[in-house]
C-alpha cells in the first residue's frame, strides 16, 4: 500500500506538469507533493500503536496537505486510496469511515472538476468502490481480531490443560508413593510393633521364644531399611542416580542450563564428599 501511494502520488505530479507546465501554482504543487511525501515516509516513526496521539496528529496532517493538493490539482484525487486504509487502520471504525466518506466526497468533486461536466459514473463509481472496500477491509479486520481470540483461546486451554496434567501427575505420583509407603514400611513397621509387644509379653516366661521375636523383628527391620533406601533411590534425580556424585549432577545441570546468550559453568574446588548411602 506504501508502494501505490508513491506511484499515485508520482504519476499525479507528473501529469499536473504535463498538462500544465509554468503555471503559477506550480511551485506549490511540487512543494505540497514533496511534503506530503515526507509526511507519509514519517508514519511508521510516530508511533506503533494505531491509536497513538502521535499518530493520529500525522494522519491529519497528511489529510490535510492532501486536501490542499486536491483543491489546487483536483488530478492528485486518487491517492485517497492508500489514505483510505491508513485511516481505516488508524482510526476507531465510526471515525474511519467517516473520514473515508470525506476522502471519497473530494474525489467525486475533483472528478467532476476534472471531466468538466456531469458524469453519473463519477458521481457513484467512486462510493461505491469506498464502501467496498471500507467493507471488505473491517470484515478482515474482524476476522483478524477473532483468529487472534482463538489463538488465544487455544494458548490458555493448552496452558490449563498442561496444568491439568501436571496435577493429575503429581496426585498419581503421590497415590502411587503412599501405596508404595503402606505395602512396604508400613506393613514392616506394623510387624516389627507386634514382634517387639510378643516379645515383651514372654521376655520373663520365654526368653528363647523372645529372643526369636526379636531376630524376626530385626529382620524385618533390615528388609524395611532396604526398601526405604530403594524407595529414596527411585526419588532421587536421575543424575544422581547414576552414581555419578554431586558434582557430576551439577556439571549435566550446568550444561542443559547453557543456551543461547547463557552460557553456565560449574567449578569445583577440592573433593567433593562422598553422598550417603542411601
């Protein structure tokens, strides 16, 4: 669309000199062409926004110098056409369309100005174009705006859906780990309470049978320990798991870390202890 204003605005100025070379007007037709050229090259500087105050001020200074162009060169009308969509971009949609149907109201009269007399077709042709394509332009300005809702959409329901499953994770995990607990150290801990209160009932009358209670409840208790350090081992993180040691882990973890515009080192000093065993 900068493109075709350029050309309009090129072709325009190159007409007005063909056809009307020396006039006195001449000089300000150049110096409005070149000012309004220099405006609209100004226009992705004031402002990002559509509804920037910035932005705005230059829309009406661009429309404005137009307006003066058009009233000495009516032949300048057609570079409405790219101002049409800067404003239909720029402005709220009412605002929009009513500066479009001012843009199009100087066409019709510099049209009718230029031809010299009536002509039906200049009166309604360019209407009907503008609101063509005032219509077409807000229908995919709509549609833009619902695919950007949608996309939204799709990004929090994939977010709540992640979120879904991590807790749907971690309430298994944590269902698995208590029916680990209970089937394991539990159940140990439950024998080893009954083999110690047997044992303490018959310490006086029995003391073998106590004895045997109680080497049972120590075996018991060893089974326990090693379950419970099986159970901690299939908990601990993977780099640790490997045998590998803290500094080892921390080394992997530094260098998943790395990336681009990251770089992480790990430096150790002295030997690193020895982990428990677990």
């Amino acid at each position: 669309m900068h493109t075709a204003f350029f050309l309009l605005l090129g072709s325009s100025l190159a007409r007005f000199l063909m056809r009307h070379p020396g006039e006195p007007r001449t000089p300000w037709i150049i110096a409005l062409s070149v000012s309004l050229a220099l405006l609209y090259v100004l226009g992705p500087t004031v402002g990002a926004r559509p509804t920037a105050p910035r932005r705005l001020i230059w829309l009406s200074l661009v429309v404005a110098v137009w307006v003066v162009i058009v009233i000495l060169a009516p032949s300048f009308a057609w570079c409405a056409v790219p101002l049409f969509y800067t404003g239909l971009r720029t402005l709220p949609p009412r605002a929009a369309l009513f500066l479009v149907a001012v843009l199009t109201a100087f066409v019709v009269v510099a049209q009718l100005k230029l031809a010299g007399s009536f002509d039906p077709i200049l009166l309604f042709a360019p209407p009907a174009w503008a609101a063509v394509a005032a219509a077409v332009f807000l229908y995919m300005q709509r549609q833009a705006a619902r695919q950007r809702e949608l996309i939204d959409d799709l990004i929090r329901t994939r977010r709540e859906l992640a979120a879904t499953e991590r807790r749907e994770g971690t309430l298994a995990e944590r269902q698995r780990l208590s029916m680990e607990i209970h089937d394991t150290l539990a159940q140990g801990l439950s024998s080893q309470q009954m083999l110690l209160q047997a044992a303490d009932r018959v310490w006086d009358a029995d003391p073998a049978k106590a004895r045997t209670h109680v080497r049972t409840a120590e075996s018991i208790t060893e089974h326990g320990l090693a379950e419970a350090r099986r159970f901690v081992h299939d908990l601990a993180p993977a780099d640790l798991a490997d045998g590998g040691g803290v500094a080892q882990a921390l080394r992997a973890l530094a260098e998943r870390e790395s990336g681009a515009g990251l770089t992480v080192r790990f430096h150790a000093e002295g030997a690193p202890p020895p982990l428990p065993d677990r």
